[in-house]
C-alpha cells in the first residue's frame, strides 16, 4: 500500500477526551454493579458483567449516533465529533467482553463447539417471536469489529473516503440488529414492558434527531434553478453570505459551498476529502476552509491543502453581477486555481 502507516498522534483534546470517556465508562460500570449487587445481592459475576457491559454498549451506541445529527443541530457538540472514532473502537471492546461471556456462559460448557452451538441451540429461524436473538448480536458485533478494525487513517487513504465512509455507515446495520437482539431478549427471557419502553424510546430519540438535522440541513441548502447563457445560476446576495462563512448551493448534481472572505469570494467542492464533511457548514480560518469535523483545510481560492498536506478540492467559477453572487456548476479539476470575485 502507497500511503505510509503513522501512529495516532496524541494531543491534548485527545487526551481530554479519552479520560472523560473512560472515566465516565468507569463510573457507570461502578453504578451499575453497586445496583445490581443491591437489588440482586445472589447474582453470579460473569452475569454481573454480561449485564454490565451489554447495557453500557448500548448507551454507548446511541450516543455515537447521536453526536453527528447534535452536532449540526448545535455547534456546541462539535468537540464531541472529532475523535467520536475513539468512542467507536471502545465500544467494540465492550460489546466483544459482552459477547465473549454469554459465549461461555450459554455455549461453552457443552460437548458442542461454542460457536456452532451459538447457532444451533436454538433454530426457530422462521419464528419472528422465537428467533435466536443471539446470533443477531453476534453479526452486530461483527459490523463493530469491522469498523474498528478499519477506523485509522490509514484505511481512510487506503480505501478512498467515499468506500471508506460506506463501510462505515454499516453502523446502522449493527444498530438495527442490535435493537432487534435487545428486543427479542426482552420478550423471550425478561418479558418487561419497561426494558421494551425504554428501548423504542431510545430508537425514537436517535431517529428523531437525525430527521431534524435533515431538515435543518436541507432548509440550509440552495437548489439553483434559471441559468444565464453562460451557465452561471444565482444563489444569493454578497451581503447574504457572513465573512468567513459560505453559502451551499446544490445543482447540476454539484454540491458547492461558495465562502466570502478578505473581500473575495471563492467556489469549492461541499465534501471534504477526509470524511466527507460538509465544508460549507466551517468557516475560513487563517485563510483557510476548516472543514467542521475534523479541521481539515484547504486555500479557498485553489482548494489545495496547505503544505505538507496533499488534499484537493474541486473548484468553480463565481462572479458578481450586481451585487448578486452567481456560480458555474462545471467544476474545475481538484486543486485548479480560479480567480475569486471581489465584493
């Protein structure tokens, strides 16, 4: 592979972030064992942890999915998306610790092999209430391990971002299956409509913000229509678009973010290069397009990273035409100069 494997490079909000998160694993894990050891002082510990960290696998779940849609709802839950990755790969620790001892605690004390017992001990397949809810846990952990596996930088060069990011939205497959896994656990082995309740509620929560984050989204979004001769559309005014900031224009199947700034006002590509982000949702700082997720940057008028880095944007055409802003979908090849109109 071309591109040269580096180690995670620490900072200190890496660092902040991975002690609050693991803190606050610690403390939860802590809580959950004074309860259940009070409420059921006779539980046995390889039950105590498979509860423990079932549960805690799925809090952690929703909360991944919920970062992005809070993120672009409120800015103030940005921080919590830049290394969400590190949130992803300890929670595959958790649900694999999960998994691994409802292996041996239901399957490897058998003459069977565990793995061929998980599959076989119960073969009501074609019974929606009887289904074996484990296995439907097992090809969720499956997703988890493949994503972790996949979450360094490295395969994000290496697979390209858009099959990158593909491989990664397999994390609603794994969420699905996990949420039918929980459900038919409930109604075969606990039979509680609260567990079932709470469960629905979470589903609910999780939908609901990314519908509106959807629509908040499209409502930010400009569909262009009524072409000039030249190809050019209209999107807004100058004085529509905040310095530093852009506009998003959706057309002719381009996704463009056009940024006003130092008096100038440039077209590039809406998509990072990194992980698709939505560019036109940062701002321009150091003169730079920092995208929203991850700070990655790129020259406005040319959309090249700075050096060292390599990344490149597609650009367009703008002009100013009295006082209204107008763009040419064509786009130019990544990191191709265009002169900025002046405001």
């Amino acid at each position: 592979m071309s591109v040269q494997y580096s180690t995670v490079q620490w900072n200190r909000q890496k660092r902040r972030y991975d002690r609050i998160m693991l803190v606050s694993i610690a403390v939860y894990l802590a809580l959950f064992a004074a309860l259940q050891l009070a409420f059921y002082p006779t539980v046995s510990p390889e039950t105590l942890i498979i509860r423990a960290t079932g549960t805690l696998a799925l809090i952690m779940l929703h909360f991944i999915l919920a970062i992005g849609p809070l993120s672009r709802i409120d800015s103030r839950f940005m921080p919590l998306l830049y290394n969400r990755r590190h949130l992803g790969v300890t929670l595959f620790l958790i649900a694999a610790v999960h998994g691994l001892f409802n292996i041996i605690q239901f399957h490897g004390l058998g003459n069977e092999d565990p793995l061929v017992s998980l599959f076989t001990s119960n073969t009501r397949y074609g019974s929606p209430g009887d289904f074996p809810f484990q296995v439907l846990g097992f090809f969720a952990l499956l997703i988890l391990f493949l994503m972790a596996a996949t979450s360094h930088d490295f395969w994000l060069k290496n697979l390209h971002p858009k099959v990158w990011k593909s491989l990664h939205m397999m994390v609603y497959a794994a969420y699905a299956l996990l949420i039918l896994h929980v459900m038919l656990g409930v109604v075969q082995l606990d039979q509680s409509p609260l567990w079932i309740g709470l469960a629905g509620l979470s589903m609910a929560t999780v939908i609901g913000l990314h519908l509106r984050a959807g629509r908040l989204e499209k409502a930010g979004q400009h569909h262009l229509e009524n072409a000039d001769q030249a190809g050019f559309f209209p999107v807004c005014t100058a004085d529509e678009i905040p310095e530093n900031r852009a506009k998003i224009a959706l057309v002719d199947g381009q996704n463009i973010a056009i940024f006003r700034y130092d008096g100038k006002i440039s077209a590039v590509s809406n998509i990072c290069r990194h992980q698709h982000g939505p560019l036109g949702e940062g701002k321009v700082v150091d003169g730079c397009i920092t995208c929203p997720w991850h700070g990655y940057q790129y020259l406005p008028h040319n959309g090249q990273s700075p050096p060292p880095y390599t990344e490149k944007l597609e650009t367009y055409d703008v002009m100013i035409r009295d006082g209204m802003v107008w763009v040419n979908p064509q786009p130019y090849p990544e990191g191709t100069e265009r002169p900025p109109a002046l405001c």
